[in-house]
C-alpha cells in the first residue's frame, strides 16, 4: 500500500512542477501561440489568392477564347 501511495505522491508531484513551470513560463506558451494564429491566418489568407487568381486565369482563358 505504501508503494501505490508513494507512486500517486511522485505523480501528483510531478504534475505539480509541471503546471509552476508554464505559471511562471506563460508568456513562452503565449507566443507560441500567437505564432500559431499568425501561421493560420497566413495560409488562409494565401489560399484566398490562390483561389482568386484561378479565377482571373479561367476568366482570361475564356476571353481569349471568345475574342
């Protein structure tokens, strides 16, 4: 019984240190983060273009064809 204790402690204590870790590191997870909403928008916004410029090339094909 006492070893089943003794592995709950070193568990709970190392969930413990882990959570003072990002406490006092937040701002890293922050940035992280951040960095994270700026990547997706990024390729959003470049599949956005992506998409607008087939439609310019397939509106100037169809142009081309018609003149």
């Amino acid at each position: 019984m006492d070893f089943l204790l003794d592995a709950v402690v070193a568990v709970a204590h190392g969930v413990e240190q882990v959570l003072l870790y990002v406490e006092s590191h937040h701002w890293i997870f922050g940035f992280i983060a951040l960095g994270y909403i700026f990547y997706l928008h990024d390729r959003n916004l470049h599949a956005r273009f992506d998409a607008l410029e087939k439609r310019v090339d397939e509106i100037r094909k169809r142009l081309a064809i018609e003149l």
